[in-house]
C-alpha cells in the first residue's frame, strides 16, 4: 500500500489528530508495520488496528513494535 494511502487511513482515526507529531509519526510507523504484516486484510479491519493503536497510545504506550504487534493480536493476528 503506498504510504500516503496508510497515513491518510490512520489520520481518519479520530483521536489521531490529538497526538503531537512525535507519537503521530510513531504511530503511522506502527500503522505501516502493521500493514505489512496484514498483507490484503479489509478496511474494516485495518480501522480496528488503526483504533486500537490509538488507544494504545492514548494509555502511553510509545514503542513502535510493541504497539504494531499488541493492536495486532487485539484483533487476533
């Protein structure tokens, strides 16, 4: 996917836009991870991470792969 589609994806996640851009930028690293790792997955589902990566960042959480791969297993990859 290229990366101006996944971070326009991210950025529709409401809250996203209340991140500073360090952690914005974190959590669109995070995000393309992710994706890589989805491969063709729906929308749906690349929403549902795009949240949980938010709420993960919301609670702290600033590691890029601790945050691709808790999102991912939240939505059971």
């Amino acid at each position: 996917m290229p990366k101006d589609v996944s971070e326009s994806a991210m950025a529709q996640v409401p809250p996203f836009a209340n991140f500073d851009p360090e952690t914005a930028a974190i959590l669109g690293a995070a995000y393309d991870e992710a994706l890589a790792r989805l491969l063709d997955r729906p929308d749906l589902v690349r929403e549902l991470v795009a949240k949980h990566l938010v709420a993960l960042a919301t609670r702290g959480e600033r590691n890029i792969h601790k945050l691709c791969d808790e999102a991912l297993i939240a939505e059971g990859f």
